[in-house]
C-alpha cells in the first residue's frame, strides 16, 4: 500500500484536478452566428444543443451574463411531471417528460433523474372533483395518472397525517408515477458539455445589453463583450423577459415575481416520492443528499430580486408541518429565490416575434425546470425552420389578442 506524507497528501490535494479538461471551452465571441441565444440556463442550452443535433445548426452562441445554469435552472426544486389539464400544455409536458426519461444517456452525462412519483393532493369535495377531472384528461391524452385514496396514500406515505381531524383532512390524491425529480445544475452542466462537443460556443460572464434591429428585421445584439452579429437571435431569460423585449421595442405580457424555496438539514431517507398541496400551498421531496426540499407560491410583489419575504417562508414552513408533524423539529439550512416570468393564463410564450428573426420563450412561470428539455427540443424546431411545432403552436404570443388562452392556473399548481 503506497504511503504519502503529511506533505504529499497536501500537494495531491492541491494539484489534483491541474489536467482535468474541462467540460466546455471557453471562447471569446466570434464577429458573427447564425444563431445567438440570449440566456445560458437549462431551456437556453437545450435549445443551442437541438439546433446543432436536430437541425444542423452549429454556428451558435449561447450568451450568460453570468454563469452558466445560475439563475433559475439553479433555484428551482427540481420536479418533473407532465399532468397537466389542457390538451395543449399536457401534450407539451409529456414531450419533455419522454426526453427526460432517455436523457442522461443522450447526454452522456447523469441528470440524476428520479421517478419517484408526484402526488397532488385533494382536500375538499370541489379539490377532489378537480383531480378526478385532471386525471381524466391527461389519461385521454395517453398520459399516466390515477386517482388515489386516503389509505393508499398513508400506506405509501406513512409519516402523512391523514387524520380527519387535521384542519386539511387529505381525501385523495391524483398520482403520476412517472413524475419525480432531476438534479437542476447536473442538467445545465450535461447540455453544456453535449451542445460545445457539437461545435456551440458558450460564452459567459457575456450580458447582453442591447438588441440591434434593421428596420423589421434582427441583426445582432449589443454585449458587455461587444457587438455580435448574428442572422437569428433566440431569447431565453427566465425572470428578464420582459426586459430584454423591450430592447426591441416589444411589451409582453408577464409579470415577474420571486420564488422561493428552502432545504433542510440532511436526514436519513423518509420521503421517497414527492407530495404537492394546493389548498395546504406547500410541496415538499427529499434530496440524495438527505435534505427536505420545500417551497410554496410566488411571492404576491412584482420584483427581480433573487430574495424573498419571511411571510412565505412562514406559510410554506407552517404548510408542510400540518402535512408531516413529525417534521416540526427539522432545523432549516439555507433558503434561495428566483424570478419567475408569469403570464396570464399560466402556460409560456414560444414564438417568433413581430421583429423578423426574433424569437422568445419565455413566461414558464413556476414550471419551467420540468420543461427543459422539451422546451429546448420545439423552440429549436422554431428557430431553424422559422415556424412552430405542432407542439407550441398555440403558445404563439398572438393568443394574447386572438383570446385562445390556456388557462392552467389550476392543475400548475401551488407553484409547480
């Protein structure tokens, strides 16, 4: 057995990574792209890795002011799940949920995608018609889900309070199997590493500060690292939307709000799926890492601060604990936000803009994180072929003025 000293052990230490190659280059901006995408987060990544694997496109730059996946994609609590009511959101969902499922190997690269289950809670009568309505429809669309009573879920669940004396007795739940949770910052990292082994430069630390437009038509953009040209430029800045249109001289109808969340100290493994509450307003898993994930709604202010109110926390913290009592004690660790874009019926923008060349997806509002590779897959489609696929065609921001809504404000959930 080969012996080190106090000394070898430190400079081993030290040096240990020095010829690791890195998993993605690093390179200054080229003068021109076909394509730049303003944004490095999940759904911006994905989308510059579909450009080049789907449809050729390999002059791409994907634009950070940052660090790649350090806004939403990294403050967010990680659950996938397609049970959407509306045929258009679900269908929309479920095509994310396929990539996920094959991911890590498409990737190469371990997304830490858990399908643990998602259970939706009902409360009252009206809460249980909802569900047997919701279920009724994804199961029309060919998704997976089923109507659960009170004692399947305790004996799934068994720490639970289903006591009918609790202030939010539980009557049933709607459960899809197939939902779970993914690691946030493994997925950036994987479609990273997968997008600049097919030729795309990820430039960071790289804000974009201005759109450049001739007449109707888009012709690059301004950065803090000078301007770029580029034939198409694709937006996806979730929490700035509304910011960035406005470069181009567009308003688009979004609020942004901060959402928070917040995690335990690390236990031992007790909660092996995951359970979301309306009525109680409060979701919670468990990491692999042993610590609870908790959240609840948006906070009700307008703002781009990645911080939020101390009511919330209270509310979320006081949610969970009417939901699991024996999680009274559990000290709290570290708590974080994040700017979700909301648009008024609560499902997203994936169009072309009225400037030529223009593209932007955005107003995810809470359900961005489960959408990313879906998300990434038709918004490429869209940018390369200059039209929507068949699956984000009614999230056209013309249905803003036409009134075809997709109201999903119900089965979206308490945030998630």
């Amino acid at each position: 057995m080969k012996k080190y000293s106090a000394f070898g052990l430190l400079r081993n230490a030290i040096g240990h990574n020095r010829h690791w190659q890195p998993a993605w280059r690093n390179p200054d901006p080229k003068r021109k792209y076909d394509v730049v995408i303003v944004g490095g987060g999940g759904h911006g990544l994905a989308t510059a890795y579909y450009l080049a694997k789907e449809h050729g496109i390999h002059n791409v730059a994907v634009l950070e002011k940052g660090w790649i996946g350090g806004g939403n994609t990294g403050r967010n609590t990680t659950i996938v799940r397609s049970n959407y009511l509306w045929t258009e959101a679900a269908l929309l969902y479920e095509k994310s949920l396929q990539l996920w499922e094959g991911l890590s190997q498409e990737l190469n690269y371990n997304v830490m995608f858990s399908q643990r289950g998602v259970y939706n809670l009902g409360h009252s009568l009206q809460d249980m018609r909802d569900i047997e309505r919701r279920v009724s429809a994804n199961r029309l669309n060919g998704l997976d889900a089923v109507v659960v009573n009170t004692e399947q879920i305790k004996a799934a669940i068994p720490m639970i309070n289903t006591s009918a004396n609790a202030r939010y007795p539980i009557l049933g739940a709607s459960l899809q199997k197939r939902g779970g949770v993914a690691r946030h910052d493994a997925v950036a990292w994987g479609f990273a590493r997968a997008a600049d082994a097919l030729g795309v430069d990820i430039i960071q630390q790289c804000e974009v500060t201005g759109i450049q437009r001739d007449g109707r038509r888009v012709t690059g953009v301004e950065t803090t690292r000078g301007r770029i040209e580029a034939d198409k430029v694709g937006v996806v800045v979730a929490g700035n939307a509304s910011v960035l249109a406005s470069m181009a001289e567009l308003r688009l109808p979004i609020e942004s709000h901060p959402l928070q969340a917040f995690v335990s100290e690390p236990l031992k493994p007790v909660l092996d799926t995951v359970v979301m509450s309306n009525a109680v307003h409060g979701y919670i898993s468990q990491s692999d890492k042993g610590e609870l994930v908790i959240g609840a709604g948006i906070d009700a202010y307008n703002g781009y601060g990645q911080r939020g109110s101390f009511p919330t926390i209270e509310h979320a913290a006081a949610a969970i604990i009417e939901l699991f009592p024996v999680f009274s004690r559990v000290r709290m660790l570290r708590m974080w936000g994040g700017i979700v874009d909301v648009c008024p019926d609560a499902c997203p923008i994936i169009s072309k803009m009225p400037v030529d060349g223009l593209y932007f997806n955005c107003g995810w509002g809470t359900g961005g994180f489960k959408a990313t590779p879906g998300s990434g897959w038709v918004f490429a489609h869209t940018i390369a072929r200059d039209r929507a696929h068949d699956l984000n065609t009614a999230f056209d921001l013309n249905r803003f003025t036409s009134g075809a809504l997709i109201d999903e404000h119900g089965a979206a959930g308490v945030a998630h």
